[in-house]
C-alpha cells in the first residue's frame, strides 16, 4: 500500500478505534500525572499566573470548541497518528523510545517555529523553556496515551484539555498578548 493510501487509513483507523471507560481511565491517569509535574512547573515558572481568569458559558462553549480542532485534533492527528506507527506497542523497546522520540522532538520543534512563521503573537513565548519544557512533557503524554490505546481521542482529549485550561481560567493567553504589546 502507497504512502498516500496507507496515511488515510491509519488516521480512520485511530478516529474510530474503540474508546471506552478503560481508555477513559488512561486519558484521566495521565491527564493527572500531566497536573502533577507541569503545574508546579508552571507556577514555579510564571507561566501559570494567578489571579484565574472567570470565563461565562458560551465563552468556554466558544473556546473549547475552538481548541478542539486547533490545536488538539490537528496537532494529535499530525505528530501521533500519522507520525507514529499503528502498532507503536507492539515494538521493541528501543523502537518504541526513537519513534516516541521523534514525535515528541517534533511537537516541540514545531511551536517555535510556528511562533516564527505563522502564529506570530506566540514567537516569544514559544521559544522560552518555560513553554517547551511542559510542551516536551505534553507531547510524550500524548504518545503514551495514543500508544495505550490505539485511539486518536485519547491524545486528542488530553492536548485539548490542557491547552483549555491554559488558555482559559490560567489565561495562557494574557502572556500572549502582553508578549506581543512588548515585541
């Protein structure tokens, strides 16, 4: 099978693999080892900041939608499903690390450079290690849980929920926008 027709295939694949509550438990077990090592972090970092920003209803309705394609189905999609192969537990040790170290260089490599090419207001802080360090730990997250369970959802879910909190009640976004009033 082509490149082209096997790239496809794996993505449905992933889209329709069977998620259930033993997936859900994984997302949850990783979800919380995630909040446990980049919480600190970020606090310790500046990159959470309290006072906590109150969203209404349709304002989370808006972003969570929003976030759900971009980044997290997209980004998800691209570095787990499509870069990794389908049966990523079933090889050897040494096989699993360099392909899960792939992905994860990947995703990191990825958000300066779309600081610097796309998405302009992200340039600075996408560069900082204050950023890439939890971003490092999110992507090799994200592995284990699509690796655990064959599903794009599990990483989909975990990506989505982090970045929805950053950006909304920690208000990720307002170093965004105080990074780009400073450039």
């Amino acid at each position: 099978m082509s490149l082209i027709h096997l790239l496809p295939a794996r993505f449905v694949e992933a889209l329709t693999a069977p998620f259930g509550p033993a997936q859900l438990a994984i997302v949850l077990g990783l979800l919380g080892f995630y909040g446990l090592v980049a919480i600190p972090q970020g606090l310790a970092s500046g990159l959470l900041r309290p006072p906590w920003r109150q969203l209404t209803a349709p304002g989370w309705l808006r972003l969570a939608a929003a976030l759900m394609l971009m980044p997290s189905l997209l980004e998800e999609g691209i570095f787990r499903v499509l870069l990794l192969p389908r049966g990523l537990a079933g090889l050897a040790p040494l096989d699993q690390l360099a392909w899960a170290g792939l992905s994860v260089g990947l995703f990191v490599l990825y958000h300066p450079l779309a600081g610097r090419f796309w998405y302009p207001q992200g340039r600075l802080l996408f560069e900082q290690p204050r950023f890439l360090v939890p971003c490092g730990l999110l992507g090799a997250v994200c592995v284990i849980a699509y690796a655990s369970t064959g599903s794009l959802w599990a990483p989909v879910l975990i990506h989505w929920f982090t970045v929805l909190i950053w950006l909304g009640p920690a208000d990720g976004g307002r170093d965004l926008r105080e990074r780009r009033a400073q450039g």
